[in-house]
C-alpha cells in the first residue's frame, strides 16, 4: 500500500515534534512514524530533565515564557546574564573548537527566538529552582548559564508536544520503524519504508525529516565507534535509538559527519537497569557530585570533581568510570554535604546509597579496601584549602598537593555519617552522526543536498565533540527540528 504526504518525520521526541509543528504552519498532511508504542514514545527527550540552554539578558528577557512567576518570586532571584556570546563561548570551549562554525551561530543566535515559539505552541516552561540554584537566606542565586526546562521534565515536553500537534492534525503512527527510504533515478528521497502493523508498507513524500536519534542503544556500533567496554555501558534513555535513521541515511549518500567516537555519558546509578527506567526516568543520574569526592574501586580519586559547573563536566565524566576497574565509581559525601545534595536525584526510590558512621565501615561496606580509602581521604582532607564554600560560583576553594586536585568547593571529608553511592556509566547520545546545512538539509559527500532528506536533533553530527555545555543538545534539537520542518514543508510546492 503506497499512501502520500507532504512531510514525512521519523522519529518522535523534541526535534521531532518540532520539525512537525514547523511543517504543519505551512502544509495539510503531516505524518510522523514513531518506532516505539505509544506507551514507550518520546525518545531520549523523555528521560531529561528538560533543560534547555537558551540566551539571554537578564531574568525579565525570560518572563514572557514565564507567566507563572510574580515579581515578588522575581525580586528574590539572582540570574546572571547568559548572553549569546556566553554560549558560544561556551560551545567552543568545551567541544575544544570543533563544533561546526555555521551549525553552532545558528543554536546560539536562534535560542530564545525557539523557546518563544515553542511556548506559542504550547510547552509550558519554568525555572529549574531544584537543579540550578542554591538558597542564600531569602535569595536564589542560579548558577552555570542554565536556567529554564519544561514543566513536568521530559514527560511533561513530550505531552505537551503531543498535544500541540494533535490539535493542528498532524498524523502519529506507534510501532512503525521506518526500515529504508524511497529514491528516485537520481538519488532524490521521495518516502519512506515502514514496518506497520498491517506489514511492510511504503510511504510517499516530497521531503523527510529524520529524527530518530543516535546510536546509543546498540551495544555492536558502541563498542564500533566508541571503543572498549562502551557496549557495557548503561543506556539512560530509549531502547529504540539504534542507529536506524544513521544507516539509512548513510546507505542513500549522505555524509557522515562529526565526534563518531564521542558521546554524551555521566554518571549513573550502578543499581539502573540496562536501558532507561520509565519511571525515575533521568533520576538514576547522580550529578551532586562537585561537592563530594569520587573514588575507584582502588579507593583512588581520578577526576577533578570540582573543575567547573557540573553542567560542564558531567557529560564527560561518566566516560571517565568506564576507564576505572570493574567500570565502577562511588561518590562520597559527610554530614557537611549530604544536605546539599539533589533530592530528586540521591532520594529516588531505589538509590543506590550505603552509610556508616567512619569512612573504615564504609570502606568495608563498599567492599574496598578500608586503609586504601582512609588513606585517599587523609590525603584529601590536609589538602584542602582555606576559604569561603560557595556551591553557586566557582569559589576557587580548592587542595593543594594531591593529584588529580579538586579546583573548587573543596571541603574535608570529615563528618559522620558518610554516605557513599555508587555509580557506573550512563550513555545519553551519541555525537557522530549526519551533515546538514543551515536549512538542515543532509549532504551527501560532496557537500550538497540530497533532494527531499532533511535532519535534526542527535543524528546530526558536527555540534559536539569530546564534550557539551548542559542543556544545548534539546536546544539544537529544538532549533533544528524547527529549521527542518519548514525547509522540509517548502518542498511541497516544487
């Protein structure tokens, strides 16, 4: 059976939806093919916090998104300025100037146009109080360039997205992967091939937007691209990001593009299951970890937990613990700084969390040896420096003498109870992926567009390397998704 539309999108998270509502302003018959059921929809976007990265002024360039919030809240806050020159800044410093020139000004410069526009179609936004600031008596001082997610997380994004395109009359098919694309005599896309629930079934379009993730979720092109030990890795989020929409593309003449060997991966609860818990979704992620010490299995530290924001480390340092013996880590936290720790994140239900009231008993506990870890924790106490702790700047209080050192919010190690939690690798999504031009359209490997194939959100390639600046991959999903949407609605009329 051959059906036709204007629009064809593969996939069904942010850049998705995104790329469906951009479509749907300029034609009839949009259709996106979601490869999971509808119990399991949403793709990665379902298992974040729901951080965007967005640019801006100051706290009143953001209240139009914000209605919610009264002054008396607003004259409360402290939030810095996060100019677009602060995110490209960002972006350059932390994927060491590789990200795309054209690719990254386009994220940057159309950041808070999108959140404006997707608030327009309904997604409803807040300030992250719970994971970006810290109180200061009657004053919440937000910190690290990242201020605003959805309400509800990434379930809530995902419902509201649904929404928003339900209401316009865009199509949305359940258990469909797509399994290949239509070509013409020259190479053009012109559909898709889908496996329904009426069978094989081809489908008809002037344009497809593929959105459908990277290749996390298939442990043979991790450990491919990746390397050693990452077909061990968790999975933080969807089962159903395998690389399909990757391969397709790549089979029909696109250029591969980008960190193939790169990812997003942090620091997850060694207890989660092998792929994303639908339930605590991104609260297996163990991220307070700037104000603790993080040990091996050896009970030796091995990063900086302090070098920077953890919005700036956290997607590179989950690549860290799989280097570690037995791919293993554990956080260590006193009496001082367990109450500071993320709720929603070291209270889950389920947390992999062990007490006790001397750093020995702990070390017995976690099945270390108790005078490696007593050792490693001596050493750190007498290094740590004198000054004022201040979680919500990088206050410079950090050791001297020990390496690795912890360059801030160093604090001794040295009230009970101790708490330790342990923690493995936890893959997010992939950085290798596809070439696009600014109108998101995939290039084949001469550099130019392949007619009809249109790219968004982690299946494109070029905006990451080695690391991220939190909160941007939904952002580029966003401002992409957008861009390919509208591009890919355009062809309609040639």
């Amino acid at each position: 059976m051959q059906q036709g539309y204007d629009v064809v999108i593969v996939g069904g998270g942010n850049a998705a939806f995104c790329a469906a509502h951009a479509a749907r302003e300029r034609v009839e018959r949009v259709l996106m093919l979601e490869k999971a059921p509808p119990e399991r929809a949403g793709g990665n976007s379902f298992f974040t916090a729901g951080a965007f990265r967005v640019a801006y002024g100051d706290l009143d360039a953001l209240r139009p998104i914000l209605p919610g919030l009264t002054d008396e809240q607003a004259a409360r806050i402290v939030l810095p300025p996060y100019r677009e020159a602060d995110f490209m800044a960002d972006l350059r410093r932390l994927t060491e100037g590789r990200c795309d020139p054209e690719l990254a000004e386009i994220l940057v410069g159309d950041s808070a146009e999108t959140v404006g526009w997707m608030h327009a179609k309904g997604v409803r936004w807040e300030l992250m109080y719970r994971r970006q600031s810290f109180r200061d008596g009657d004053t919440i001082r937000f910190w690290g360039g990242l201020a605003v997610g959805t309400v509800d997380g990434g379930n809530g994004l995902i419902e509201q997205h649904r929404a928003a395109a339900i209401a316009t009359g865009v199509e949305i098919r359940y258990d469909c992967p797509v399994v290949g694309l239509l070509q013409d005599a020259r190479g053009g896309v012109t559909g898709v091939v889908c496996h329904g629930p009426n069978g094989r079934e081809e489908i008809d379009a002037p344009a497809v937007v593929l959105a459908c993730g990277g290749f996390e979720a298939d442990p043979r092109m991790r450990a491919t691209y990746l390397g050693p030990n990452w077909d061990i890795a968790k999975v933080r989020g969807t089962p159903y990001n395998t690389g399909d929409g990757l391969q397709m593309a790549l089979a029909a003449g696109a250029q591969p593009y980008g960190h193939w060997s790169g990812c997003h991966a942090v620091f997850w609860d060694a207890g989660a299951p092998p792929s994303g818990d639908w339930e605590l979704t991104n609260r297996l992620s163990k991220l307070s970890y700037p104000i603790g010490v993080i040990v091996n299995r050896e009970a030796r530290r091995f990063v900086d937990e302090g070098a920077d924001f953890r919005n700036y480390t956290y997607a590179k340092y989950g690549a860290e613990v799989l280097r570690q013996p037995g791919a293993v880590a554990y956080q260590l936290f006193d009496a001082r700084t367990e109450p500071l720790l993320r709720e929603d994140e070291y209270r889950a239900p389920g947390a992999s969390r062990i007490e006790a009231a001397t750093i020995r008993e702990l070390a017995e506990a976690l099945g270390l040896d108790p005078d490696a870890l007593e050792r490693t924790v001596d050493e750190f106490n007498a290094a740590v420096q004198p000054g004022d702790f201040n979680p919500s700047v990088k206050d410079g209080k950090g050791t001297r003498g020990i390496d690795p050192p912890k360059s801030n919010w160093a604090q001794p190690l040295d009230r009970p109870p101790f708490v330790a939690f342990p923690v493995t690798c936890g893959i997010t999504f992939t950085f290798g992926g596809l070439r696009i031009d600014t109108a998101a359209r995939v290039l084949d490997r001469s550099d130019r567009p392949i007619p009809g194939l249109h790219a968004a959100g982690e299946l494109v390639g070029g905006l990451f390397y080695h690391n991220y600046p939190g909160g941007s991959g939904l952002m580029a999903g966003s401002v992409f998704g957008r861009r390919a949407g509208r591009t890919a609605a355009d062809r309609h009329d040639r």
